[in-house]
C-alpha cells in the first residue's frame, strides 16, 4: 500500500495481482483485455474503481462481481461419521453426471448452490469425518466457485508469485532469502546502492521499494541492457526512476584503470546509418550543453568524443543543405528523435560513471548467475568502507572461493555463509501441522562490511595471485560448473 494507503484504489494501467488460493499473476488492469486464470477467463472491467484486495466472483460473461460475504449456512451441528474406514472411491458416489453439472453451470447457476446440489447428491458425504467433509466442501467450492482477489503488488507477493511460478527467472532466489538480503543489506531510504542481479528486476524491485523514492540506485547489467520486467510488476511511481541508474559490466574493467570513454557506447546499428546520413546541427547543441552539465570527471570522458564528431557533422551538413530541404519533416524528426535518445543515453552513462567513480555506494547486493569471485572483487572497488555487501547464489560452492578469496585480499571483516531454512505450516483448529511439501533450498548468501583495505599488504603477492587467477573464473558461469 504505497500511494493512498491500505485502501488504494484499483485504477486502469495499473499493475495488479491476481490471487487464487496460494496462486498469483500479475497482470496489467486494461479494459476489455480479456484475462486468463486458472482456467477462468474474465475482464477486469468492473474491477476498477473497488479497492485492492476485493474479492470478486466471475459472472456470465467473464464480468466480475464483488462477492458478498456469505455466513456458512453450515452452522448447525452437522452429521457425519466417526472415521474414513468404509468408504471406498468407486467413483459411484457422486449421483449428479458431468452433463448435469453442465447443465446447471449453462443455466447460470451460482458456484455455491452447485456444491450444495453435490454435497446433497453425494451417497458417502454424511459418513465422512468432519474433516472429510471440510476438505470435500473445499475441493469443490475450488473447483465450482470462482473467486478472484485482487491484490496491490508488493516484494512478498511478487517474489511469491515468482518463486512457484517461473523461479529459474529468479535463479531460485527464495522470498525468505530476499528478505534477508534486504535485512544484511541494511537497505533504507537515502541509501546509494549497487545493485548487480539476473533475477528478472525483482531483487531491484525489492530495493527499490524498501528505499522508498529516495537515495540512489546504480544497476549494474551484464549484455546489452538492464532487465526489469518483474520491476514494472512493482507499479512504482515515476519518481522512483528518477535515481536510478544502469551500467554495464563490461565497462567497470576500463572505468577502473581510468581508460574509461563513451566512445565504444553500442549504438543501435540502424542509429547510426541514420545519423551519417544527415545529421541535423543538434549535436553541436547538446555537445555544449552535456559539457556544462556534467561534472569535472566526467568532462574529460566528455571531451575525448567530441572533436571527432564535429567534424563530420560540419561536413554533412554542408553536402546535404538542399537534400535536406526537400525532405519531409517527419524523417527529420526521426532522426532528431533518435540522436536525442543517443545523447540521453551517453548522458546516463556518464552519469552513473561519475556515480561510480566517487567510490562512495553505501552498499551492494549481487544475485547473478554469473561466477561470484571475480564480480565482487571488481564491484568492491565502488563501495566505501564499513559498508555491507550481501551476494546471492543458488549453489554454495562459488560462494566458498569467492569466501577465500576475500579473506585472502583482506578490506573486509564479518564474513558470513549463510542458507536460510523454511518451512511452512497448516494453522487450523485441531489440525496444525507443518506442510507436506517443503522448499529444498532457498539459496546461499555470502555477507560482510567493508573495511579500509591496507594497501601495503595486498599490492604484493596477493593481487598478483588474484590478477593471474581472475579472467579464468570469470569465464565460468554457474551452469558450467560440475554440480
């Protein structure tokens, strides 16, 4: 319940939680989308409008409804037998066929009064134990009734959802061991973190969240760009997005050894034929202007592009006077459009550049399923001392190198391995009992706080060793390794 409170309303475009039992799915609050779950089908239409976390019934005509709170009208003592012993599934018990149940759903009859009608057609019903009896009643209203909730997303529920529903996406990152993270990560509003996950946005989702809209975010991404589809699940406000930042791994290395340019940036391949070929005075423009903004250390990295680039586009710009005013508007829009998102691009990156280079982040929190070791070592360089890391990995034998090889560096104290345990419980009267199924692993996490590294004794023998040892493992994924 972020924006409005507990009673927030349910507006089109948002992003919304559909609950079943203990069955989730996002999905985004359209009209006249038609939405499939758990084999139902339905609109959210009427869903606008109610609160978050109404319950609605499905209608004909895949309408939802607001469910009226029904008192049991099982209240009375009912009867049934002593124990299950003599009732043997033949599967002749039940005297209504499926073409009746069919034919009392196609009359529009209600879920409810069709278990009821089950219940009274069922022979062995009065001889089940009460519990039997509650469990039938369950089994059935689940199957007859459809009933949807409707819930505002939050890190809970979408790394609950996410976890039963496609949790490779998430590296088998468990709700318990987010938590955790969060906890050992010491993540509160202000903050400016380091985040470096492959967990689809969620892990940034859930930092993002605890940080409430305020500090900064620097996302480190591994390819071509940083993926957040579970982020857009969270439906954070746009100032959310405001400080947070991306930048790619395969820059760190050069930002390090201070060669660091924009000049590899990759570009669209598209972008830039299109930019040879006419590019309208706006770079100069933005060249001046970006050069203003920036601060000093990024300048320099600002300065080296430029010249190069000025000089072409007076060039172009020449041959092209009378080619251009022929053509039409829009494909000079385009371009504009598309030399503008370049520059923010470029811009961004600087940004975070400059971010990064102060080596001053109050934290970092990796969950990849890259090889720990050479990640942490390269990502430590950014986080100022007497600060957490946590790293997250579905296996615990990477986090054991990458434990020794932090000890070996030094810079860091309280170093610990830990898996969080998990286990579900039943709580009903008289039956409490800890569920049948139980997760396996949740996970292992590697935490600690930085300390000031004593220079003298890492410069000689260890980074030596760790400099010979580093591109090898860093080629080694998780799913390379023998299991």
């Amino acid at each position: 319940a972020m924006e409005g409170g507990p009673s927030a309303r349910i507006r089109e475009g948002d992003c919304a939680v559909l609950k079943r039992d203990e069955v989730f799915k996002a999905v985004s609050v359209l009209r006249r989308r038609k939405i499939i779950f758990e084999k139902q089908w339905f609109y959210l239409d009427n869903a606008i409008g109610h609160i978050y976390g109404t319950t609605f019934e499905v209608t004909s005509g895949g309408n939802l409804q607001p469910k009226q709170e029904v008192e049991e009208a099982t209240t009375e003592t009912k009867e049934a037998g002593t124990d299950n012993r003599n009732i043997v599934d033949d599967g002749k018990s039940q005297k209504l066929t499926h073409d009746d149940i069919k034919a009392l759903k196609d009359k529009g009859i209600k879920g409810q009064e069709i278990v009821q009608q089950l219940i009274e057609n069922s022979t062995t019903f009065r001889d089940k134990t009460e519990f039997a009896q509650d469990k039938y009643i369950k089994k059935k209203k689940k199957k007859y009734e459809a009933v949807i909730t409707i819930v505002k997303p939050s890190t809970r529920i979408l790394s609950t959802m996410y976890y039963a529903r496609e949790p490779g996406k998430i590296n088998h990152l468990r709700y318990d061991t987010l938590a955790q993270m969060l906890t050992l990560g010491n993540i509160h509003a202000g903050n400016k973190m380091i985040v470096m996950e492959t967990c689809a946005g969620l892990v940034l989702g859930a930092v993002m969240e605890r940080m409430g809209g305020y500090g900064s975010i620097i996302q480190m991404y591994p390819g071509g760009g940083p993926v957040r589809a579970a982020t857009s699940c969270f439906g954070f406000p746009k100032p959310f997005f405001d400080n947070l930042h991306e930048f790619p791994l395969s820059k760190v290395q050069s930002l390090l050894s201070g060669t660091f340019s924009t000049e590899t940036l990759p570009a669209e391949p598209e972008e830039n034929a299109l930019l040879e070929e006419e590019s309208n005075g706006l770079t100069e423009e933005k060249q001046t202007s970006l050069q203003e903004t920036e601060e000093e250390p990024a300048t320099e990295a600002a300065m080296e592009i430029h010249p190069a680039e000025e000089q072409d586009t007076m060039d172009i710009n020449a041959e092209d006077v009378e080619f251009k005013e022929n053509k039409e508007k829009e494909n000079k829009e385009n371009v504009r459009e598309k030399q503008i998102k370049q520059w923010e691009r470029r811009k961004k990156l600087l940004e975070a550049a400059a971010l990064l280079r102060e080596k001053n982040a109050d934290g970092l929190i990796v969950a990849s399923k890259f090889h720990p070791t050479p990640l942490l070592l390269s990502l430590l360089e950014f986080v100022a001392p007497s600060r957490p890391f946590v790293v997250y990995c579905q296996y615990k034998e990477p986090l054991l190198e990458c434990y020794t090889k932090l000890r070996e560096r030094g810079g860091v104290i309280n170093l610990k391995l830990s898996e969080t345990w998990l286990r579900n419980y039943q709580v009903l009267p008289d039956r409490s009992h800890p569920k049948l199924t139980m997760s396996g692993g949740g996970g292992y996490l590697l935490s600690g706080i930085t300390v000031v590294l004593d220079k003298g004794k890492s410069d000689s023998s260890n980074s030596e060793a760790l400099k010979m040892e580093e591109p090898s493992s860093k080629r080694c994924r998780l799913q390379d390794l023998p299991c």
